[in-house]
C-alpha cells in the first residue's frame, strides 16, 4: 500500500472514530448508568454521527484525482438533468 492510501485510510478511520465516539459512548453511558441523555445532546450526537458520511466524500475528493474527476462529472449530469427538467 503506498504512503498516500496509507494516510486516507488513516483519515477515514480516525473521522468514523471521531463522528460516533460521541455517541457511542453516550449512548453506553446511559445504559450502564442509568442516566438520561438530553434530547438536544442526543440529536448533536446523532447529526456528528451521520455527518461520517459527508466527511468521506470531502477525504476522498481531496486526496483521490479519480473520485475527484467523477464527482465533477456527476454534478454536471445532475446539473443538466435539473435544468432539462425545469425547461419542460
């Protein structure tokens, strides 16, 4: 494996840790300790958590000229698609 995939390997793996750490250990905490999470604690939690998802899409288009080059050309079809539709 060369160093580059190395490092993006490395920088998925530690922003999947980072976005549901928090509510991993939330969640853990409420069930061994019988504390109550905040809704709105709760909510933050989940939203960082389901945020990994964007999070690989930025790591993969800075760090891969391939994904970069076909995200461009998915915008540009969804682009168009939209605009044809808007023309009829």
């Amino acid at each position: 494996m060369s160093f580059k995939a190395a490092m993006t390997v490395g920088i998925v793996v530690v922003t999947f840790a980072v976005s549901w750490l928090p509510m991993l250990i939330a969640y853990m905490y409420s069930k061994f300790a019988g504390y109550k999470i905040p809704p709105n604690l709760s909510f933050a939690f989940m939203y960082l958590a389901v945020s990994n998802s964007f999070w690989n899409c930025v790591i993969y288009s800075t760090t891969n000229v391939r994904f970069r080059t076909g995200a461009k050309k998915l915008a540009v079809r969804i682009r168009q698609s939209i605009l044809q539709t808007m023309e009829r």
